[in-house]
C-alpha cells in the first residue's frame, strides 16, 4: 500500500498550527497580506506533487481573552475561496480546497463561485464543508444565532444537496454552438432545480456550465455524531485530528457508516493529521522543537489546550492527568485526539501537554524518521494518508517538499509526477454522473 495522498492544510493566519512559530527569527510567512506568500506557497506544495493546498477558514477574529490577544498571530485570515482563486492562477496542477461554511453561505452563490473556480483551475478545487460551532462566527451574520450541532448539520446536510443539484443545471453535452442552424443550446438538457426543502427554496438553474469535475470534490471534517454522518454520507476527503489506535478506531466507524448509506470504501480518502517538525537530522528536528517549545507563552498554551477540549483548565493540578471529562461534542475529535496521548506508555499530566502536545500529530525528527511514522499509519490501516499541518509557514512546508518527499519517493510511497490534471483524477475517484441525465456521462478514472 503506498502512502499516496497528502493534503497540506495551510493556516490563513501568521505562523502555522504552533502558536510560537511567528516569532522564528528568519521565518518569512508573517506578512500574510502579501500575496505572492501564498501563491509561493501553492507552488511549493505543487513542486512536492502533493494532492492539494487545502485552505482552513473561519469568519471572526480569533476568539480569546484580551490579555492574551497580543501572543498570538490569528488575527486576520484570508477568505478561503479568494486566495484559491489566486492559487489557482500561479499553479497547474494541485488541487485547491476551500473551507466555506454553510451556517453563512446562500448555495446559489457558493455553487456558482466554486463552479467558477472549478473552470478557471480546469477541475482543481475542493469544497471544505464546514458548518461552523463558534458563537463569534455567528455573532457576525444578522440572522445566524448559534444553533446546536444537529441543526448545524441538518442544514448542511440539506446545502450539499442542494448545491449538487445546482452543479448539475446542464448536461455536459448542453451547448450546442450550432452556427450554420442558429441554436445555441439545447434546452431539453437544461435543468431547472425547483428545490423546495427545510430551509431553502431555490428554483435555480444555475447559471454556470457543469463544473469540469462535475462536482468539485466534497471534504470533511466532522467529528461529532451529526458530524460523523454528513462525513459518511457525503464526504470524500476526510480529516481528521485523530492519529494511531483511535484514528484507526474513526477510519473504520467511518467506512461502516458510509458502506450503511451504500458507499463503497474507495469513495472515500480519509487524512489524519500530521504535525511534523523535520530536521536533517533527528538531533535537528529535536532542537526546532525544543525552540518551539520554549517561546510558547504557557498562558497561550493553556488557552489553545481548553480550546480543543473544550473545558475550561485554570485549576487543575499541573503534574496530575487531567481527570475524566465526558463526552462534548462541540470539540469532539480534537477531545479525542489529546485524551489519546500518552508518554511513556501512561497519560500525560497537563503541564506535559500544554508544553508539548498542543498541537495533535505532533512527530519530531528527520525525513527517515517521519516517513517512518507515515507508512506505518498507511500500514496499520490508520487512514489513507495524511493532512499536512504544518507547525509553521512557509519554511516547514518547504523542508517537508525538500526533505520528507524525496524519502517517501526513494521508498515508492508518493508520486513523482502528476498524472491527471483534475482534483477528483488525483485522488482516484470517478466523475460523478448528472444525477438529470439520460444518457451517460460518467467518465472512469483510474487511482494515480
Ligand atoms: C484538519 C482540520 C481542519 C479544519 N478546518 C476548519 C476550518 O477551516 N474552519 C472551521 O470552521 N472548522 C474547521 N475544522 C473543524 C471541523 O469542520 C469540525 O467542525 C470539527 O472537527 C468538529 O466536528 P463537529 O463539527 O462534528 O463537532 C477543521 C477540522 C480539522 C480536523
């Protein structure tokens, strides 16, 4: 089995998922309103033949305490679907996932800006569908009061839908040109969406011809129970936080819960998340770390850790594990994924995760040693590959395309070349049949 798919997930804010990484000496990436960084970014993923640049999005200032708001670089994002855009236009052939939230999206316009992304990358976007559980999120839109996650998901499940049959207005072969006859297109293979549901009524048809993917590949995230499901049902790259027996342990829930809604397990690629520090050597990646570590303002860390589990820290005793915490299923995954740590075989006590685990998937080392890592996650049935996290913009990405690559390559683990040009080719799934067509217009692809 060979570890052939890798997404990298780009932060839009300064630094990267390591909250001290911005204060590197020599790191460039804090100028993010520049945006010859970010399309220098996409080309140096594409140089690593990677899958795809997957953009992470949300719609508030990043929510903490005022004393603490000058530590962190989260302060300003860029929108997802526009730096796609911009990607899309200095890149050839990596795929470019877009996170947008269906909480705030109308699906008319989502569908139409994705299916216009869709044409000007020739088949290379994604749409990240995220709901969105953050209550500073809502607080922006005049009529989107924070709403449970069942209703969250109840919506989205119902805006996929809909976008799809958006996306799937006219037939392919819709468009006639025929000069010599006068008829632009044939209206028997347009169709009109007359979507009558819970929360939207759209008659549609879209204005756009059929993405070139017919439909841009659909990513996920969910975690919680609802958002296990819309995964199950309509995800086709899945991330998640989750990494050894309790990734495995979501994998195959996941290909159980799809298979119940009859999706054959190569319907899907599901990516666990890595968080790699790389050195030349492993004694490098251990002092990049140990640098990381010590310009963490442990406040700040303390205030990342109640964020991705959900409860608030302040006291608790510092050298004990954490005590139980029962389920929430706002912070799921991320609960999951930090509870599933452990040192030296036994849980480890808060002050060893606020200094050293803040960040899941952490793997500190050389290239050998994180392709180690990577091929016995794909081995051991973990996931499918992986999301690249990286702990710091640009520099990490470019010593894991310069570095780790080359060795999974060497090992026959990644792809040396692209052999398709579109996102859903890449990944090895097959075009998605109009679902208003008569005739057929499904076009087999083969796995890369
Ligand atoms: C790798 C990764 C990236 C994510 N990116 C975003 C994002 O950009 N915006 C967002 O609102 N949520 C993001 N999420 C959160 C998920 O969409 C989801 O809400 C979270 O895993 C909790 O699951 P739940 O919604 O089922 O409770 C991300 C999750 C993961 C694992």
């Amino acid at each position: 089995m060979t570890s052939n798919h890798i997404n990298v997930c780009v932060m839009p804010h300064a630094g990267g998922w390591h909250k001290a990484s911005w204060r590197r000496p020599d790191t460039t990436g804090n100028d993010i309103w520049d945006p010859d960084l970010w399309r220098g970014i996409a080309q140096t993923a594409e140089r690593g033949k990677l899958d795809a640049v997957f953009m992470a999005d949300n719609q508030s200032v990043w929510p903490m305490s005022n004393e603490l708001r000058h530590l962190t670089a989260k302060v300003g994002v860029w929108d997802a679907l526009i730096a796609v855009t911009m990607m899309a236009s200095a890149t050839e052939h990596i795929g470019l996932i877009a996170t947008a939230h269906t909480q705030f999206h109308q699906p008319y316009i989502l569908a139409r800006q994705l299916a216009c992304i869709d044409h000007l990358s020739r088949g290379r976007v994604g749409w990240n569908v995220v709901t969105s559980g953050s209550a500073f999120d809502a607080a922006n839109f005049s009529d989107a009061a924070q709403v449970s996650t069942e209703l969250r998901y109840d919506r989205a499940t119902e805006f996929v839908e809909l976008v799809k049959k958006l996306w799937d207005s006219w037939e392919e072969d819709a468009y006639l040109i025929d000069k010599e006859a006068g008829v632009f297109y044939d209206t028997s293979k347009m169709h009109p969406t007359n979507h009558h549901g819970k929360y939207y009524d759209v008659a549609g048809p879209l204005n756009i011809m059929r993405p070139p993917q017919g439909y841009p590949v659909i990513a996920q995230a969910g975690s919680s129970g609802p958002g296990r499901e819309l995964a199950a049902s309509v995800g086709e790259v899945i991330f998640t936080p989750l990494t050894g027996a309790a990734g495995r342990a979501y994998t195959e829930e996941l290909r159980g819960l799809a298979a119940s809604k009859g999706r054959a397990s190569t319907d899907m690629r599901v990516l666990s998340q890595i968080t790699p520090v790389i050195g030349r050597t492993d004694q490098e990646a251990q002092e990049k770390w140990d640098w990381l570590a010590s310009h963490l303002d442990p406040r700040l860390a303390l205030d990342d850790m109640e964020g991705m589990l959900g409860v608030d820290l302040k006291g608790y005793p510092l050298d004990e594990p954490l005590p139980e915490l029962g389920d929430n299923r706002l912070t799921a995954g991320y609960r999951q994924a930090v509870l599933s740590l452990s040192v030296d075989g036994r849980q480890p006590t808060l002050r060893e995760l606020i200094a050293r685990f803040n960040v899941p998937g952490t793997v500190v080392g050389s290239a050998e040693t994180i392709a180690d890592y990577m091929e016995n996650e794909v081995d051991s049935g973990v996931c499918d590959g992986f999301i690249l996290c990286l702990q710091g913009t640009p520099e990490e990405l470019e010593d894991f395309v310069d570095l780790v690559v080359p060795e999974l390559q060497r090992r026959g683990r990644f792809r040396t070349e692209y052999k398709h040009t579109t996102l859903r080719e890449t990944l090895g799934f097959e075009r998605p049949a109009n679902q208003f067509s008569t005739t057929m217009d499904h076009v087999p692809s083969e796995a890369m």
